[in-house]
C-alpha cells in the first residue's frame, strides 16, 4: 500500500484506540455473563447432539433457549434455525402479537426495508400487516434524532405494540444507546403500561452491557447471523421475552396447538452455543472495523455515521460515499478482500424485500450473514454504503484500506 494509505491508517489507529479499549471492557463483560449462564445450566456435550422427527424432548433446543433467557433476562426463548432471516423472526413477534384493528406505532422512524414489506408500508406482499386490518402510525425523526414528544403525542392508550428498532437500517439516523431505549419504553408506558414495547435488537447484541430487556421492554428479536451467532451460527433466529408473548410467538412460528414444543434440528447444536460463546468477542471485533472505517474514511473527507472516536451501539457505520462509481469501488475491494468469493464483482440488483437496486458485497462463509464483513447499500442518493461486521479486525483493518486506496487511486488517474 503507498505511504498515504499508511499514514491514514496510523492516524486512524490514533482515534480509535481509547474508543477499543472501551469495547474490549464490554466485550469482556458480556463474555463472564455467557460464561455464569453456561455453568448455572450445566451445558454439557449431550446438548450438541442433533435431533429429529418432532423434536419433542429435544435437550438440546431446550437447555440452548434456558440459557438464551438467562443471558438476556427474559422469562422465556426461542432460538431457532427454523427462522430463516432477522425479518422472519421480527414478522413473527407482529404477526403473532397483533390483530385485525390493532395499532402498531413505529417509535423511531421508517422501519428497515424489509419491515416495510412485512407492514405494507412499500410493496403489496401477500398477507402483511396492513391487508390484514392492522392499523399503522410511525414517528418522524426531527434531526436524525428520535423525538420523546412526538411519540407521546402518537401513541395512545389502545396502541397494542410500539416497535423501536435499534440500529439505523438504511436511514441517515442515529442508533439506540441502551439509555435511548430505556428513555422511548418509560414514555409509552406512562401512556399504558399494557402496550407491548418491542425491540428490534438487529446488529444490537452485546455492543453494551445491557439489552433490551433489562431496559424494560416486552419483548426483543433478531438474527443468528448477525452479532448473537458468534459468526458460527449457520442459520436461524431467536425471539426472547415475557414467556406469555414468546408463547405466542411458538404458535405463530409453528402451528396454533403445537407452539415451541416441537422443533428439530437434524445438524445438531453445537454452533448455536459455540456461536454465543463467541459472540462477545467477535460482536467487539465488528465495533472495532465499523469505528476504524470512520476513522478512515473520516479523513478523506467523506462524511461517515456515527462520527469516528465515540462509543457505538450497533456495528453499522454509514459512508456517504457521492456517487455509484464510488459505491461500485469500495463493494469491489471489500469483495476483493474477502475470504470467499473474492474474484467475484459486486454490481447493483433488484433483491426481495427493497425498493431500490441494492449494491453488496458480502465473500462470507456463511451466506448473508453480516457479523462477517460485508457491505452493501441502496444504489440512491447520497450514495451510501453500509459496513457492518468482520470477524477479525485484522481483516476488517486490510479491507477498510482496500477500499481507501480503490477510491483514491481512482481518483488520482482522472
């Protein structure tokens, strides 16, 4: 790399280092709690072992999802490779919670995109909330910003769930501090304590020291192939909370009658807990990338999300990069890369679920998922990119300069 590339990432290194010793406490933290939960369930190589049929009795599934509630305080859990996607598990909690002529409000802006499938809020998808008669409300943002007035002045006494939705998606929108989601819960409680607050915990897990649970929601779902798996979970889901809700949730999951009973898993469940054993560490080496790649991309001048050298609560940073041609440049180093699928070349597409042509790029060992480095972002204006994950920060620190170096030296040949 030539010596400008070098002198940024020394100077980024600068920035970030008091900023990675914070996560390293975190990381640290979140790891004895997994560890306690292990032992108090006495998990053992039994719990490994694969199923199949029905899954009634299955040990494994069972002592996985007692440990899943006890590490995020909840009464009750489930975990579950059955989920095929972050957004199954999410759909899942509304459709199982809510009814025809029930109120959903969404306390923190335009859900993810594709949330606003599953809503009705864009497309026309069989069977979402809205064909089903369930009423719909959102709360702007003023700034980037949630706003505590106007979702008091939103919500009312019969809303049946308000949905906070952690990390930024593909908005220009800051992410939720735990101190953010404790503050939304309190003001929609005062309005009703029986309106079920729900959390989309995506990209959120153990980036601090609570989650959302603790801070007094109802009920919190999210990805296996995202922060929770460790980047060892090949697939699935999980949904944790008040066991009456997650009870719900089993019924929607499976069929009315038979709920969180059944469920097999003919690979076996050993990654699941692997996965979350894990999941501490590389949770903080994705921070580490995402707070590096501001660093970086800070200093050429590009405008980056959250700004670099604060504490982060998700492993999204957003670069705002001024064109597609520059878009195209940062997908095709980070593809080029990475450790799968790295000759191959990222162009813009149509994919389920958005509106816009999305550019990814994504050479991961378990496809999509976004714990490992990846980058992708609506081909729409400003032109951002979205990096998210990396399961070593040494190899989100070569990728990063990759990037830097495709846009700078295409820069300098015109």
């Amino acid at each position: 790399m030539n010596p400008d590339i070098l002198n940024i990432d020394k100077r980024a290194l600068e920035i970030c280092e008091p900023i990675f010793e914070k996560m390293k406490e975190i990381s640290l933290y979140n790891t004895k709690k997994i560890l306690e939960s292990f032992r108090r369930n006495q998990l053992s190589f039994f719990h490994f072992a694969a199923s199949n049929g029905y899954g009634y009795d299955d040990a494994g599934r069972e002592t996985l999802e007692t440990i899943w509630a006890d590490v995020f305080q909840a009464e009750a859990a489930l975990v579950r490779p059955q989920f095929v996607s972050g957004t199954h598990a999410l759909a899942t909690v509304l459709l199982a919670l809510l009814s025809a002529g029930d109120t959903l409000v969404s306390a923190v802006g335009t859900p993810y995109d594709t949330m606003q499938s599953v809503i009705g809020i864009s497309g026309n998808a069989p069977h979402n909330l809205k064909q089903r008669g369930i009423h719909y409300k959102e709360v702007p943002l003023t700034d980037g910003h949630y706003d505590l007035n106007a979702i008091k002045n939103t919500v009312t006494a019969d809303t049946k769930v308000v949905l906070i939705q952690r990390s930024r998606g593909y908005m220009d929108r800051e992410s939720l501090f735990p101190e953010d989601i404790a503050a939304i819960i309190r003001a929609v409680k005062e309005i009703n304590s029986n309106i079920i607050c729900f959390v989309d915990n995506c990209y959120g897990e153990f980036t601090s020291k609570e989650e959302p649970i603790e801070l007094g929601a109802d009920i919190t779902a999210g990805s296996l192939i995202k922060n929770a798996g460790g980047g060892l979970a090949p697939t699935g889901g999980y949904i944790v909370g008040r066991a009456n809700l997650v009870e719900l949730c089993g019924q929607e999951l499976t069929a009315p009658g038979l709920g969180a009973e059944m469920g097999s898993y003919a690979a076996g469940y050993r990654f699941f807990f692997e996965g979350l054993f894990m999941a501490p560490h590389i949770t903080c080496q994705a921070v580490m990338t995402a707070e590096y790649a501001g660093a970086v991309f800070q200093s050429l001048g590009f405008h980056v999300s959250p700004e670099a050298g604060n504490l982060r609560t998700d492993l999204i940073t957003a670069i705002e990069l001024g064109s597609e041609e520059n878009m195209r440049l940062f997908g095709e180093a980070i593809q080029s890369w990475s450790p799968v699928d790295s000759y191959v070349q990222p162009v813009p597409g149509d994919m389920p679920g958005y509106t816009d042509r999305i550019l990814m790029a994504a050479g991961t060992f378990v496809q999509g998922s976004t714990i490992e480095l990846s980058a992708d972002g609506p081909v729409r204006p400003p032109y951002t990119m979205y990096l998210q994950g990396a399961l070593t920060f040494e190899h989100g620190r070569l990728a990063v300069l990759g990037a830097a170096e495709n846009i700078l030296n295409a820069k300098k040949s015109k």
